[in-house]
C-alpha cells in the first residue's frame, strides 16, 4: 500500500483530469492544522506564520517580533509529514520581515527487488528502502503601505526515493541513487481593501524548472490561488468584541487536477478558543474538514480532523508560539 502512495506523491495528484504530470506532490499536503481545519482556505489570511505555506505575502503582517510553528501530519499510508514555520519581525516589520520553513517527509519502508530469471519467483528480494522528502524555504515579504503587501519564498527541494539495483547480462548487480532536487519559488500579494475586514490575496507557489530522474522529466505541483476573506460579524452592530467569525473563500487553479473552491470558517472566542470548518470542491476522496485551536499567554494548540474516504482518517497537530 505504501508502496503505491508514493506514486501517487511523487507523479500524480487526485483529481479525475490533467493527472500525472507532476511530482514532488508531497508540496501540496497542507502544512499546518489551523489551515488544514479550514480547507487550507487561508490565502488571504495574515498574521500567523504556517500562512506563509499557502501565500508568502501573508509574512508581512504580524502583530508579534516572533511567530513559529511546528506540525506534526499523519497522512495516508502511515506517511508521516512534518512541517516548521518561523517569522521575525524585527522594526515592527518596518524593513520587511524574514520566514523559514521546512517540510520533511517520511514514506516508510518499501522491500526492494530485482529481476531474477533464474529465480522461481522471476524476482530477487534485496535491502528496504526508505523513501523521502525534503523543502527547505526562506522569504521575505514587507507591507508597502497600510493595504497592500508582497512576498516571495524561495525553497530547495528534494525527494529520495531510495536505490535502484541492476542486472547486466554479465550477471553484476550496479546501484543507482534515485535522487532528484530543485529550487521553487513562491511569490503572492494581499490587498486590505479598508472596507470593514475585507482582504483579498493571490499567490503563486511551486514555480519550477522540469524535473529529472533519469530520461523521463515532470513539473512540480504548480498552484495558482486567489481568495477573499473577511470577519462577517464586523457587518453586525455587536456590541461584544470578543467574537470573531472569519469566512474565507478561495479558488485555486492547480497544474495537475481541476480547479477547485474552497471555503473555510473560523470562530473565535476571546482569541482564546477556536472552531472551524471547511469544504474542499472537486476531491474524489476528501471534501469537508474540521478543527480546533486554543490559544493563552503566546501559545496555541492546533487540530485539524479530515475524512479521507477508502484512506481513512487524516489528522493533524500543530503548536504555535508568538512573542
């Protein structure tokens, strides 16, 4: 089973069209709980560092010197997924403010084997491989005045998907390293519109070269996303603060599957408790998302619940901390 979920990551993306014409899909699993619970519809949200996965211009707005985040992914397939996240403010983000991130993937282990002729079995076992992942990022993005921001990520990426062994006609056995890498870029903008909480974000991410193993070359998961949010309480006359319902609505267009409409909802309780909920249009497997998140005194607790059909239940944890 293992075996064939690393196909799935490293050269097709679920979808019922435009399939198998990327790899390195392990870039698209979402990187952080809050964003996950909400149908990884943050692209026009700021303030917290994991946004900086789904939109680098998110970086440029923080209330805090400090914002770090680290998540811990159960995927499919017992594949663990790890991600961290870190933004500095320094100057109030008066001279921009600087991210760092890191995605890290472990497939398990996939028993190797070689043709063998003169086996009965017409294969010979050899060593487990353990296949993994690898992206490596750092951005800088900086408001240009009270509405508008950019940002850019430049990451280093690179996937292992263990050693090959082969037979000559002579009868040697030679190993082969299946090793590929590559940088990618990111680069987005957010506009407050100054109407209430109105905001609006793009980005794109994944942005690539082709992609080598041997003869045969792909593309990296390229994703372009626009998306609109708001708190719709901020269009109710309440004379309580200490709610906030965030609905944030976005549309992405991917290189390797159908365009897809996510939405997302998040309600907050004194900034302390949160709910959330979210819809991802045009998934085979995986629609609607749930979660939760507490927050005190500069740290946060993240969890995010999604249903992946005949793959089972995917869960996601992340802590966060700000100064």
């Amino acid at each position: 089973m293992t075996a064939i979920l690393i196909g799935c990551f490293t050269s097709i993306s679920f979808g019922q069209a435009k399939i198998a014409q990327t790899g390195f899909n392990f870039l698209s699993v979402s990187a952080d709980a809050r964003s996950s619970g909400m149908g990884d519809a943050v692209n026009s949200l700021s303030g917290f560092s994991g946004s900086m996965f789904y939109n680098p211009a998110s970086m440029a707005e923080m209330s805090t010197i400090l914002g770090a985040t680290a998540s811990v992914h159960n995927w499919i397939a017992d594949i663990d997924y790890l991600s961290f996240s870190a933004i500095l403010s320094p100057s109030s983000g008066d001279y921009g403010n600087i991210g760092v991130s890191v995605q890290a993937v472990n497939y398990g282990e996939v028993e190797g084997t070689i043709v063998d002729r003169n086996s009965p079995s017409g294969y010979m076992e050899l060593d487990i491989m353990k296949p993994t992942a690898l992206a490596v990022g750092v951005g800088y993005a900086k408001m240009l005045n009270d509405k508008f921001g950019v940002g850019g990520r430049i990451k280093y990426v690179t996937q292992s998907l263990g050693e090959s062994n082969f037979m000559s006609s002579e009868g040697e056995v030679t190993t082969k390293k299946n090793k590929a890498e590559a940088f990618a870029f990111d680069f987005g903008t957010v506009y407050k519109t100054g109407i209430k909480s109105i905001a609006f974000g793009m980005s794109v991410t994944n942005f690539s070269k082709e992609v080598k193993y041997e003869e045969e070359g792909f593309q990296l998961p390229l994703l372009f996303t626009i998306g609109m949010s708001a708190n719709v309480l901020d269009f109710i006359d309440l004379t309580e603060s200490d709610h906030e319902l965030m609905l944030s609505v976005d549309w992405t267009h991917p290189r390797s599957h159908p365009e897809q409409l996510k939405i997302g909802m998040e309600y907050q309780f004194m900034k302390l408790i949160s709910l959330r909920g979210g819809y991802i249009g045009g998934n085979d497997e995986n629609d609607f998302t749930v979660g939760v998140g507490v927050s005190h005194f500069g740290f946060g607790f993240d969890y995010s619940y999604v249903p992946f059909g005949v793959f089972g239940n995917v869960q996601q944890f992340t802590a966060r901390f700000s100064m």
